[in-house]
C-alpha cells in the first residue's frame, strides 16, 4: 500500500487501522492539552487530529540521510530500493514539518538535513545519561575493546563487521591478545559468525553495565545511521576512554584528542585504540574528560526542562506561539 501511495515504507510499515480508531477514541475522550508525536513513523496517526490539537514532533534523527547512506554501503541490487526509500523519507520529513506547532531533534546536525526552508524552528534536545546508573566501577577487565548496541540495526551491524575483520587485525599487531566483546540484543548470522578466538558475541546482557565495566576501551566505529550514539554516552559515564568516527561524533560534539578519539579508515581507529592500550595513564585521562563533558551537557534535567518549555508553549491555544529564546543546548 505504501509502494502504491508513494509514501515512504517505513511510515505505511508502522500504520493500522485499529491503532487510528484508538488513538482517535483517545483523543476525544481525553482532549489533551498538547500531543506529542515520537518519530515521523506515528506523524500519519496524527493527519487527520493536527489542526484540533497542539502537536510536538520529535524527529529524533532524520530517517532519511540514514538510508541514503545504507543505500551507498549496499550490494548493487539493492541500492535503487534503499535510495527511493530515501527519496520518499526527505519528502515526509518536510511534509509533517507543517503539521505540527513544535518539533524537536537531537542534534544540530540532523536539524540541517531536513528538506523544509523553516528547519531552523526545529528545537535541539540533547539525550540525557543517568551519571548515577552508569558510573565507574573497579570490576576486572575482561576484554580490551567492546562495542554494543542493538546487533539487528544495520548501521550496528556494519559497525561490528568493521570492527571484527578490519580493525582488530591491525590492533592484534601491536597487543596479539587483545579481546573483543560484541554486546547486545539479537545479534544476526552474520553478527554472530563473527565469534572468533577472543572476539566474544554476548548476545542481550541482562545489565549491560557489566559489559562497560569489563572493558578497557570503547569503540563505536559507525559509518552509517544518523543521530546521538547512545551507546557513546554511556561508555564515557563510566569512565570508558572513547574511539569513534567523525560521523558519530558530529552528533556527540566532542572534543577531538581531548575527550575522544576520531578517526574514519581502520588504520586510524586501530592506532588511536592501540595507543590507549600501550598508555593506561593516557586513557584514564581521556576517560576522566570524557566523564566530564557528559556529566556536564548530556544531563536528563537539562533535556527535560527544554521540552517541557516547548510543550507549556504551545499549549492548547488559539493565540500565536512566540520561539523559545533560550539558547540552543552546548556543547
């Protein structure tokens, strides 16, 4: 139906009609002071309510410039697929723009990739860490590299791949025993035959603490997806030295050198990871930055005062909605 519709496959994947009639019941029933929409992927639930009630649209990320770089990593035959997806994506995300009062998103970077001439309305909010729940610990280290994440998302799954086959070798020349975990909920075949002698596939952890705590360096070596690497957050809270791409950090913002290490090819990645195995006092000292500048910008307080501050805002109301004036969240 989405194919006929040329909508995007991912908005007619998530509609039902018995979710519409619901949500539709509830609003009646409920009469909300203001809605507020998670992802483009529920913005069509909302089509035929936008203009009864206030709405706020958290993008999150933008859905569509992570196809297109799908598409770009893809065998042959699939790119067309993946690059029409992307089309139809860039296309949504500008049209539910003007169904909503509010938008928000979280970073930067993807507000400047949606396709709408008033994008720059669209509100950052940073993702928060809780510094209480991940936190440094003296546990054993058990591996010297880990990665984790979701091991079905495609951008985790090319990540590992690189990791496994590309950078570890190059790491292995240096420290010939380094041990890579690989953490995370329903790892694919291809995930899971990556389990080599000392590279570990976990698997869903019932506390993923534990993989962070029995780690001496995180590496995060995305080369697809958009938006904030939660994953990144959580290492740095608790005291994990960080390796990752320009591509992830331009969402993360962090200091180059200072509070994580970036580079984009596996010579790069195997060096900096090498080089904070050869020197522990080098790597506690990114870790004790890292620690820093997460505990101090990617706080739940900070992220939940500003959209509280966007939904009191806009409110029900007939009366024009002024822009919030704070300034745009640090780093």
């Amino acid at each position: 139906m989405a194919l006929a519709l040329a909508r995007p496959l991912q908005i007619g994947y998530f509609q039902d009609p018995a979710a519409q009639r619901l949500l539709t019941q509830l609003l009646h029933t409920f009469q909300p002071d203001h809605v507020y929409c998670q992802l483009i992927r529920m913005a069509e639930y909302l089509r035929p309510h936008y203009q009864q009630w206030p709405c706020t649209l958290d993008y999150m990320d933008v859905f569509s410039a992570g196809v297109a770089r799908r598409a770009a990593r893809s065998p042959r035959w699939q790119r067309p697929v993946f690059q029409l997806e992307a089309q139809r994506l860039r296309r949504y995300e500008a049209l539910v723009f003007d169904w909503f009062r509010a938008h928000s998103i979280i970073s930067d970077q993807d507000r400047q990739l949606i396709d709408h001439p008033q994008r720059q309305q669209i509100r950052v909010v940073l993702n928060g860490i809780d510094t209480t729940y991940f936190q440094p610990t003296n546990a054993p280290k058990e591996h010297e590299l880990l990665f984790c994440g979701n091991m079905a998302y495609p951008p985790n799954i090319d990540a590992a791949i690189f990791l496994a086959e590309e950078i570890l070798p190059l790491v292995r020349r240096q420290h010939p025993r380094a041990r890579l975990l690989i953490a995370g909920t329903t790892p694919t075949a291809r995930v899971q035959a990556l389990a080599a002698e000392g590279v570990t596939i976990s698997g869903w952890l019932p506390d993923i603490r534990t993989a962070y705590a029995g780690a001496r360096v995180f590496v995060a070596p995305m080369r697809t997806g958009t938006g904030l690497q939660n994953k990144l957050l959580e290492a740095m809270a608790m005291h994990l030295p960080c390796v990752t791409t320009t591509l992830a950090n331009a969402a993360l913002r962090g200091t180059p050198n200072e509070q994580v290490l970036i580079g984009d090819t596996a010579v790069a990645l195997a060096t900096h990871i090498s080089k904070l195995l050869s020197y522990p006092a080098e790597a506690a000292i990114l870790a004790e930055r890292g620690l820093r500048f997460v505990s101090t910008h990617y706080n739940w307080g900070t992220a939940t005062t500003r959209l509280e501050k966007i939904m009191c805002l806009h409110a029900a109301s007939d009366a024009v909605i002024p822009p919030i004036n704070s300034p745009e969240p640090a780093p």
